[in-house]
C-alpha cells in the first residue's frame, strides 16, 4: 500500500512558486530546479524552516560536502547549481533512494517501521497539526471528530511529520511498544520540538536557491555528523546525547513517527499514525545557525548566551538591533550565526549592498506546561546588507528608525496614563489590554518597512537624510493625531487635575497629575526623539510625575 513512493521523484511533496502559482514537486526536482522557483509556500510560517532544515539543505551540505566563504561566494554568483553540483547531488540521492521511501516495511523516511502504542492505539493524523483541535479541544458542534479525521495526502502528512520533529508539544506522551523508558504507557519530560525552544530566524533570497545557499551554515564537518537517513533505521527506543554536527542537529529525531497510510478512491491517504517520544539534546548547541542570542553576566554562572525568543504582538522589525548586531560583546545580545555570514560575505564584496534579503521570523508560544500550542509567531522584513556592516551609516539609521517608532508609542502610552490619573483612574497593568501605543505600531509598521526597502537600495547619505526625515514628518503626523484623539475625549477634570500623595516605603511624595502637564511631557518627547525635524531642540528634563508614569 503505498510502499515504493518515493520522496525523490514518484510524490510531489515540496510546494514550491512559480509565477505566482504553487507546484507540489518531489525533491530532486526542488533541488536542481530551485533556482527556476520563487521559493515555498507552506501551510503554517513555522513549516518553511522545518522543510528546509530537515531535508533541503542537510542533502546539499552532505552531497557537495563543506562549504567555506569562496565556496559559498561560488554559489551566490552563479545563481544555480553547476552540471557538476547537479550531478553530485542526483548521485548522493540515487545511493540514499530506499532511505526515502515513505512506507518501506524496513527504513520508512523519518519513521520507525512497525512503531505501535500499547494496544494497537493509534492517533488522528490531525495530531501532527497544532492548528487543528484534537481531543478534549475538539469543538462540540464540529462535523469531524478524532474517530473519524479529515485524511491527509502523503505528501501533506510527510510535511507535517516534518513539523512535528521541529514544533511538536511537551509534556507526557503515549509510549510505544519496545520503548524501555515507558512507565504505565506513558514517558514523561519531553521537551518540545527543537525549533519551539528558538525565535526562528530564516534569511530569504530572490529564488529557492538563493535561499537555500543564504541558509547553509559555512565551517568545517564534525567526525561522524550524519543526516538521519545515513543512521541506522530509528527503533522505538530514544536516547539522551549531544548533536554530532549540523547536519544531525537539522534532521534532528525529537519524535518517533509512523504514518499509517490506508487506500481511498482519490489515492493513498493518512488518516492515522503513531507518535511517541524521540531523542532529547543533552544540551543546547551553541553552534544553532537559525537564532539569535541573548547575553548575559551571571556572577554565579559567569557569562550565559541563550537563544532570543520572538515576543508575541511584536513585529519583526521591533528586535531589529539583535538581527543587526554583528560584534559580540555589545547590547546584550549577538545575531544569528547566518547573518555573521551575510554580513562578512558583504565585507569582502561577495554579496552587493544592494542585494534584496528579507529576513523571515517564526516561532510558536506553548501554554500549560509546554502542552498546547496557544499561539503561532510569524513576520518578514527587508533587512538591508548594507545595515550589516557595521562601518556604514545605514545600520545607525535604521536602528533609528525602529527605535524612533517605539519611543512615539511609549510616549503615547504615558500620555494616556498621565491622563487617566489626572481624571482619577489608574492605567490598565502592563501586558493587560490593548494600550494606545500598539494602536500606533500598528500605523506607524508601514513606515518602517518602507523605508527598510528602501535602504536595500544602499542609499547614498544624501538621500538616506531626506528619506529619514520623511519617515519623522509621518511619524510625527500619526502620533500627533493618535494624541489629538484621546485628548478630545477629556473630560474637563482633567485640566484641573488631582493630586496624589504616595508611599514608598516610609517616603511619602505628593504628586499632581493634569491634563497640562501630560501635554507638555508628551510633546516634549516628541520633539525630542524627531531628531531630524527638531535638530536643535533642548533636551527637556523629566519630571517626578513623567518618572513615575514611565
């Protein structure tokens, strides 16, 4: 039943754009066509990364072998792959063919023959789907149920297999038959999904190729680093170890799988599978080229670097100094191994200033002890090259601009806290609601990604100026009009005011709060963070009030 498709040519699986139209092709055809295709088009942002990392660039790694900045260089000039590479990647594919075959009784892609729950259990493919309900979050009025799911085509269940190994949940799992670890049917401690622990940070070229190539980390191969379909066939068992190399670390097993395949009239479809626990990483490797860091000094622990996370509602371009952060050692944080390579690549003039890469983030946010996923992340920006290096004055302004936007919003949100005490309210907490200020992010991200296009024209200083001052005029157009409206819903107690004594610790402090003062706080700020509208603007001292509405 199904047991010689063949992920290599016999199954369209890779969805691919051309023209603006998407093309599900097998693997081979992804690889030596991808410079023919725009790039993927999956069902779930966190897809594209799991795709490329756990087939497209583990088999051009292994197949061309390492790649230092000329090979890389190489690649990106000639814009596809060469007969000679073309030939050396149909080979590697043509000797691992039985490996990528979706049901062999033996060696099934990324699956362990013959795995079985207790019982002979099994699972709703829609198990692998974190966007569908499943179990006791199946709504009451839903016409599908877990006994009877929506059937999957096979090259649909192997792409969310494949996101499973990267994004699935935590928390306790149905064991499997032949696991030693399992207790009463279960094993407990699983961690999530590799990439669920990341703020997935993804480069993207013009073409498929391009974006593979951006995508390959450069650096010399581990001893006995590995893909997983060089390994021998997975079993039931798991194990606790450290990553080989890169090329296991990307087709890393965190589950054990078995797409149960069953025939209907539209062809070979996964209604079912099995899923149960997979290898856990001893530790987290540092070498991870799709994340960005964080730093810190720990006076017990010494220096700690840790993977950034994306924050849920923030946009791409509101961590963009942690993307742009080259040199480690500064601001706490260092970018993604990746764009290291981007920016040297833009230094030694093997990748021209001008060159249009956008940066694609991801993540997911897991609720109740890692068990559930409660959220999806997701953005793409252009990030311009020339912002990489650090000597250029591009890199300062668009920091600039992003900080720019956050500063008005923050000014906005203790315009309207000042505000609401001045009428005898308190301001809603921190991270409770929606504060006015994420109403002018909203307004004020149009802005900026324009005019982070725009820099990836690698503008002279002339014209980066004028385009940075035309960026405030609308920022100061937007924020002044967000203000406008909230102050034309005042009441007039507001422009009395209220004063308030308040304790800290035995200090006590009286303070006013009124409509005058809150208008002078604010507009100050404004005046003072448009640098290019207000060059010689005095910098105005905060006072108690504006301290503690901050």
């Amino acid at each position: 039943m199904g047991e010689g498709l063949c992920l290599l040519d016999d199954l369209g699986w890779v969805p691919v754009v051309v023209g603006g139209t998407v093309r599900e092709v097998p693997l081979r055809e992804a690889l030596l066509e991808a410079h023919a295709f725009e790039g993927l088009s999956v069902e779930l942002p966190t897809m594209a990364p799991a795709v490329l990392r756990q087939v497209l660039l583990p088999v051009v790694l292994d197949a061309l072998g390492p790649l230092d900045a000329g090979h890389w260089a190489e690649l990106m000039a000639t814009g596809a792959f060469t007969p000679g590479q073309r030939e050396a990647i149909g080979r590697y594919l043509d000797k691992r063919r039985d490996r990528f075959r979706v049901f062999d009784e033996e060696a099934p892609f990324g699956q362990v023959a013959g795995l079985a729950h207790p019982g002979g259990a099994v699972k709703p493919v829609s198990v692998l789907m974190p966007h569908v309900a499943t179990g006791n979050n199946t709504p009451l009025r839903d016409g599908r149920s877990t006994a009877d799911p929506v059937p999957l085509s096979v090259g649909a269940a192997v792409r969310w297999m494949l996101h499973t190994q990267c994004w699935d949940t935590a928390a306790i799992k149905t064991g499997a038959v032949g696991d030693p670890a399992v207790k009463a049917g279960k094993t407990s401690g699983n961690h999530t999904g590799l990439l669920g622990r990341l703020g997935v940070v993804t480069l993207l070229g013009r073409t498929l190729f391009e974006t593979i190539v951006l995508n390959l980390p450069q650096g010399e191969r581990a001893s006995g680093d590995v893909p997983q379909w060089d390994r021998v066939p997975q079993q039931p068992s798991w194990t606790v170890r450290a990553a080989d190399g890169m090329l296991d670390l990307f087709t890393w097993q965190g589950r054990r799988i078995r797409l149960i395949p069953e025939e209907t009239p539209d062809g070979t479809r996964v209604k079912w599978v099995v899923l149960s626990a997979g290898d856990r990483l001893a530790a987290f490797p540092e070498d991870e080229p799709h994340t960005c860091w964080t730093l810190k000094e720990d006076k017990a622990k010494g220096s700690l670097r840790y993977p950034r996370r994306h924050l849920p509602g923030r946009a791409g371009w509101r961590g963009l100094e942690a993307l742009l952060t080259i040199e480690r050692n500064t601001a706490g944080f260092e970018t993604s191994r990746l764009l290291m390579q981007t920016a040297t690549a833009s230094l030694m003039g093997d990748l021209p200033p001008d060159y249009p890469l956008r940066v694609a983030t991801c993540g997911m946010v897991y609720g109740s002890k890692d068990s559930i996923v409660a959220d999806v992340l997701a953005d793409e920006l252009p990030l311009p090259v020339a912002a990489l290096r650090a000597d250029l004055t591009v890199r300062e302004s668009v920091v600039r601009v992003c900080e720019q936007a956050e500063t008005l919003a923050r000014a906005l949100d203790r315009l309207v806290a000042h505000l609401v005490r001045a009428v005898g309210g308190e301001p809603i907490p921190p991270g409770k609601g929606q504060p006015p200020g994420t109403k002018l992010l909203y307004v004020l991200d149009p802005l900026v990604r324009r005019f982070l296009a725009g820099c990836q024209r690698n503008p002279d200083p002339g014209e980066l100026d004028r385009a940075h001052r035309a960026f405030e005029q609308m920022a100061e157009r937007a924020t002044r009009a967000a203000a406008h409206e909230l102050l034309q819903r005042l009441p007039g107690s507001a422009f009395t005011g209220r004063t308030v004594e308040e304790k800290n610790g035995a200090t006590k402090t009286t303070r006013i709060y009124r409509q005058a003062d809150a208008e002078r706080i604010f507009h100050g700020t404004v005046r003072k963070t448009l640098t290019y509208l207000y060059p010689t603007e005095p910098v105005a001292v905060a006072t108690v009030a504006e301290e503690s509405i901050a």
